[in-house]
C-alpha cells in the first residue's frame, strides 16, 4: 500500500502542478485552512499567487489520507471545470452542504478509480461529516 500511495501521491502533484498549485503534505494529524483544523484543503490559483492542496498525513493510515485526498482532488476538479456548483456556493454558502455531499461522492469514484475500496468506517467517517456540514 505504501508504494501504491506513492504513486497516487506523485500522479496528484503532476496533475495539480499543472495548473499552478502545490501540494503541501504536512505529518500532522491536521492542517489549519482558515483559522479551522480540517484534514486537507484546496485553494485555488489567483493571478500571481499559486494555488495550495494541502494534506493532513501524520498518524493515519495510508488508506486515510488518501481518502482525503481524493477529497480535496475532487474541489480541484470541480474548480477546474468549473463546476456550477462552486458558482452557486460563492453566491450562497448555505449551499455549503450540498457541494460537499457532491464532493464526497466524486471523491468516491477518484478512490475507487485508484483502485482502492473505502471501509465501512471510512464510509461512516464521510456519512458523519454530511451530517455535520448540512
């Protein structure tokens, strides 16, 4: 799993850097993403600022982190792309919810596109958090 890690980490940052961003894996538990503790974040690029997907690795398994990862993937892709919903959420963020329970769910088909199979505790890990956003 590790080396498998690896090599998702390393296809990411190609990805990513692509289009001026970094990615910024920190060894702590989590990462500090305006003022709030959370497991990652996305910030997209401004005109001369490069963009930041930063990642929580620290003590977790490797099958977690990058769960999370995919995570924060999906909202650069959905930026990429984008993704009508990010429009909306900027106009309303009571729709804060709904993108993320869209995120969640890309987030799925990017970690099974990896190959990988969430558990029941990571999808119960996911299921909690829509609760907490909605």
């Amino acid at each position: 799993m590790r080396r498998k890690a690896k090599l998702i980490l390393k296809g990411v940052k190609k990805e990513i850097q692509k289009h001026n961003i970094d990615l910024k894996l920190t060894k702590t538990r989590k990462v500090i993403c305006e003022s709030e503790k959370c497991y990652g974040y996305f910030i997209p690029p401004e005109k001369k600022k490069r963009g930041k997907l930063a990642l929580a690795m620290g003590e977790k398994r490797h099958v977690d982190y990058l769960w999370d990862l995919a995570h924060e993937l999906a909202h650069f892709r959905q930026w990429k792309r984008e993704d009508p919903i990010l429009e909306k959420y900027e106009k309303d963020e009571s729709l804060y919810g709904l993108l993320e329970k869209r995120t969640e769910s890309e987030a799925k088909r990017i970690f099974s596109g990896w190959g990988l199979r969430p558990s029941k505790r990571l999808i119960q890990r996911s299921k909690k958090y829509l609760l907490q956003v909605s």
